[in-house]
C-alpha cells in the first residue's frame, strides 16, 4: 500500500517577541500584523522555533499510522532523527507570538506544486490541502489516473481553491471540503458529486453526512489552523486506509489534532490507545464511581503558593520535605477509603512517591481510590477584554494542556480538575461591579475548551466556577451571579460538545459573603443553592460535588447537612473540600511527624462528620 502526496513541504518559523507592540499595525479587521521593517536589533525575541507544516504534517501523520507514502517531486522524508529535507521548502510561514496576541505572516509569493508522474501506479494519490494546483498540474494528474484506473485519488479542496481543484473531482474516490469553502463555486464544483464520499473538515469540528465530530483546538493559534486541517484529513485518510469506520476515523482525527503539538503528531498506537481510554461509556463509569452514594472526594491540590500561604501561617517551613511528609500523612490515613471515591492532586504530588517507593497514583488505586489531578495553572488579570473590569481574571493553562492530560492519563490519573473565580464586588450604590458579563464568558469558554480537552485524553472533567465566598453581598446577589455563570458555563460546555454524563460539577454554595453583615443560616443556604442548581444544571450531569470555598469546617458541614435535606435530587449531591476537611488535621501536625496520628485522627473525624451530612436526610427521615 503507497501513497503519493501532492502538496507543498512548508516551514512554519514561531517568533516569541517582548510586549512592546509599536512594531505591530492593524489592518481593517483590527488584526495586528508585525511590520517587518522594524530594527531586529531593537525588538528582542525571546526564542524561535520552527517545525515543518504542510504537506510535511500530511507525510508525518501517514507514516506514524504505519503507511507507506512520500511527497511528490521532494526528497523530503522522516528518519531516526525527524524531518530532512535537502533543498529549500516550497513556502516560509512566520507565525508571531506575542504577549499581545498572534499574528499569521505569510510570503505572497508561493511556489508552485509539481507533478511527476510514478513510473509505476500507487494505490493512493492525494491531493493535499498546501497543494498550489495549476491547470498544468490538473491535466497531468488527470491523465496519469486515466492510464491507472486502480490508483485512488483523494482530493482536497480548501477556501481558495474550489475551481482550481473542478478538473480532478470525478476522479475522486474521496474528497475533503472546507466548512469555509466558498459555497456557491463549491456547489457548482461538487454537482452531483455523491455526498456520501465528502468529508468537512473546519477549525470546530468534521462531518461527515449527518455524523459530527466536535473539535476542541485550545491551541489553534500554535499549531496554526493550517496544520490542524493537515493533521485531521491526514488521519482520516490513514484510518480509512487502514479499515477504520468513519465515525471511529473522525475520532482518532480528532484525539490527534487535540494532542498534537508543534513537534509531533500521534503514532497509531497512541491513538488507539487514547480512542480506546475515552469512549463515553469508560468515562461515564469513572464519574460513576467517583459520585457513589455516602462518600466524597478529598481536594488536596493546593498549588505551591496556597501550601505555602498554610504552612507559614502555622510557623511550618514550606520545603519539598514538609509538603511531601503533610500529604503522604493526608493519603495513608487509615480507614479514607470508607468516605472518599477519589483524591484531587496537584502535580508535585502527583509525581511523588510513597515510603516504599510507589507512586502516590498506584498507592490511591490499591487504595480504591480514584486519583485525580489539577490543571489550571492559577489566574491571571483578564487585559484583552475591554467590557470586562480591569480587576477581573482568568484562569491560565490551556496552551500546553493536550499534552500534560496525556501524560497524566499515563501516570494513572483518571480525572482532573480546573477552577475559574468570579469575585463579586458592588458599588457604592449597590450596582454589581463584578463579575461582568464579558468576564464571565471568557471563564465558562475556557473551562468548556478544559473539559473536552480533558475527555479526549480519557480524563473526567471536574469543572470549578467558584462564586467567592469572600465579600460583602447578601444571599440574593449570590443566588443572582451563580445562576447567570451556571447558565452560561452549561451553554459553553454544549457548544464544545462535552460529555455531561462524564461531567462533575464543583459548585460553591449559595450564601451571604463573608463580610455581609448578615450570616446566612444552613437552612437559607439550603434552599437557594438547590433553587439555582434545579434551574441551572441540566439532568445528565454526571453529579455535582460542592467546594467549602473559605467557610469553618463546622459551618461548611452544617450547611452541607441542610443541602442534603432538600432532596430528592435529579443528580447525585456530594461534598470535594480542601481546607473544611484538611484544616484541623494541618492545625493538628503543625510540621511534627509525632503528631501524626493526631493529624489523620482529626482528618478522620472531619471525613466522618461529612459523610454524615450526606446521610443527612436518611437519619431525619
């Protein structure tokens, strides 16, 4: 089996610059291009990195799926030690990253594709999306497969190129189509054109027929959108090549451009591994389990800053040494097992390993606990949002995320966990400040682009859009702000095509802030949480677990106690606390190993006082 690729080899150049922007220009659009007249010497580039695209991207994808295949009129090629090529690339395409945003620059002047013909037939010819079609080009393919009925062409045509691609399409056995394609030259192109033989291909998602498969590019502005429509027609050549039905095709198209970073695409064995990982129904069991009836989920994922915030406040040394002693106390509490499902880490734990050298991961599961792991990276000041307040954030990680889920799945990790703030804070007057609207969709987007991220690497998303518990609003005003970002975030997560039942929800409790000058009593709270979440939250939701966001270990289980009261449930309703759970166990070691079994014994007796709050309702009735 061979494959001939059509195409042009490209090399995608990435300029990390400064955040000075008076170099840049705006064209009328509002796009910022770099203008490369700029003196190098005074705008420093951080670094600069290339990698190949194009054709080369389609050459890459083909041969890591075990097929056998080159470019036409290239030596380019793929040995032990990447991409070679002997002469120049057929196109340069500088692509800017800076602090302000990102910029494509391509030259205007693109070479022409060539095409000679094979002296002896290939079973495949595909004509790649990079391919700079002439009439000279068409004519010789089209004549070379008139000679050689038996090769199969597999035609690409992209926005720019409907009419160039009109000789060759009744040749095609296959065609890709751009979303984008301009619909009026495309429709006379594919006239009576056998719909069952099309594939669409766009940024957001392939579709075949009546069949969509959603994508989920976080990434799009470093992979390009040109290596992603490469690496998704590639992979959906290879699958069908190598037997694949089209819905399973389309998927290992999708796990690859999802996973794919600027150096590599997946091997085949990757992708099946990965395909096979996150079916819906092994992802659905996960979260199952994880919301099992009378336990809950241990969140010990402080990040190295919120560790060290408590570990200083007690007088502890924040030291690797400390903070591996405090959680492997945490971990090996006997008897958690009885009122948890799962364990929330963070990375440095995650890598971490017990006293008899088992990673702390394999010692949660022969536990029969569920290891999980935070991966947003902390928030950052929203600054490209002009609607939203200057004040307002986001939540960081999304740009290498494809690639650190797949190494957490490879760890043994089987959900993860990313949280978005919102801060409510009023005016004078009492008018809402914050969150804004704007501020508001950005975090629900990020998170949605999070979980389908995080269900193509075979993890179950926990997503976090915490209201903060710390500030001076009445009940009604939380009641108001978490009912507008659950509505918001539920739409965000349908339109990036996630999974509910694979889905947790991680909710704060609607309450009084901090400083209000009212506390808000169990039963209050009780009662409009579960009015917002019955109005809010769709019935497939795998379960909803809530934070204890900044409240006394006593109050976060009272009020959980009287949320329990207001069943029945279309969901099940748990509890994932951090602090209400490891607060008095922290308190208790206070950075001395021979408090130990005090520790665990106060982490035991919080876990024991929660679970009896689930059972809450059971033991009034």
């Amino acid at each position: 089996m061979h494959i001939l690729v059509v195409g042009n080899v490209l090399k995608d150049v990435y300029l990390n610059l400064d955040s000075r922007t008076e170099n840049f220009e705006r064209d009328n659009s509002g796009k910022e291009w770099l203008d490369f007249s700029f003196d190098a010497s005074e705008h420093h580039y951080f670094n600069r990195t290339s990698s190949f695209g194009g054709a080369a991207i389609t050459l890459e994808v083909l041969q890591k799926m075990g097929l056998s295949s080159d470019i036409s009129d290239t030596t380019f090629h793929f040995d032990e030690g990447g991409p070679v090529i002997s002469g120049p690339t057929s196109t340069y395409r500088y692509i800017l990253t800076s602090d302000n945003g990102t910029a494509y620059m391509v030259p205007s002047a693109q070479q022409k594709s060539s095409f000679t013909t094979p002296t002896e037939s290939v079973d495949y010819l595909y004509v790649d999306r990079s391919a700079h079609l002439t009439p000279a080009v068409v004519d010789k393919i089209a004549a070379y497969l008139d000679y050689y009925k038996k090769t199969k062409l597999v035609l690409y045509i992209k926005t720019s190129a409907a009419e160039e691609a009109a000789g060759l399409v009744r040749h095609a056995s296959l065609i890709f189509l751009e979303e984008d394609a301009p619909l009026y030259t495309a429709k006379q192109v594919l006239e009576g054109y056998p719909q069952e033989k099309i594939i669409k291909v766009s940024e957001r998602y392939l579709g075949y027929m009546d069949y969509r498969e959603n994508i989920a590019v976080s990434r799009i502005d470093r992979l390009t959108h040109l290596s992603a429509y490469s690496i998704m027609s590639a992979t959906v050549l290879g699958g069908f090549i190598i037997g694949k039905t089209v819905e399973y095709a389309l998927k290992m198209a999708r796990i690859n451009v999802e996973n794919a970073t600027l150096d590599s695409t997946l091997s085949l064995e990757e992708l099946e591994s990965i395909a096979t990982s996150t079916s819906e129904s092994n992802m659905e069991m996960i979260a199952a389990t994880l919301m099992a009836p009378h336990k809950g989920i241990l969140a010990a994922d402080e990040s190295g800053g919120s560790i060290k915030k408590k570990f200083e406040a007690l007088g502890i040394a924040d030291t690797a040494e400390n903070r591996h002693d405090y959680r492997e106390i945490l971990l090996s509490t006997p008897g958690i097992e009885e009122f948890l499902t799962g364990v929330i880490l963070f990375d440095e734990t995650a890598r971490d390993t017990t006293f008899d050298g088992q990673t702390i991961p394999a010692y949660l599961i022969s536990r029969g606990l569920v290891p999980g792991i935070k991966v947003d990276q902390g928030l950052a000041r929203i600054k490209d949002i002009p609607e939203a307040n200057g004040e307002e954030t986001y939540t960081k990680g999304l740009e290498d995320l494809p690639a650190r889920l797949r190494e957490y799945y490879q760890m043994g990790l089987r959900f993860s966990k990313w949280r978005a703030a919102f801060e409510i804070r009023l005016g004078r007057d009492g008018e809402l400040v914050t969150p804004t609207t704007a501020a508001i969709v950005e975090n629900c987007r990020i998170l949605a682009e999070y979980a389908a991220a995080s269900q193509s690497a075979g993890l179950v998303p926990i997503v976090e859009p915490e209201v903060v518990y710390d500030g001076n609003y009445d009940i009604d005003t939380c009641s108001r702000i978490t009912a507008k970002v659950l509505d918001e975030l539920f739409k965000a997560l349908d339109r990036h095509g996630v999974n509910l039942k694979a889905c947790i929800l991680k909710c704060n409790m609607v309450m009084a802030g901090k400083q209000f000058v009212n506390e808000s009593n169990p039963e209050e709270v009780a009662r409009a949480t579960m009015r917002v979440l019955r109005a809010n939250v769709p019935l497939e939701l795998a379960g909803i677990v809530f934070l204890s966001g900044g409240q006394t270990p006593e109050q976060a289980t009272a009020n959980l106690a009287a949320i329990m009261r207001q069943q029945p449930f279309a969901w099940p309703i748990s509890f994932s606390f951090s602090r209400a759970l490891q607060g008095p166990a922290l308190e208790a070691w206070a950075g001395d190993n021979a408090n130990k079994e005090a520790a665990q014994g106060a982490l035991f007796d919080r876990l024991t006082e929660n679970v009896k709050a689930l059972n809450n309702a059971e033991n009034a009735a």
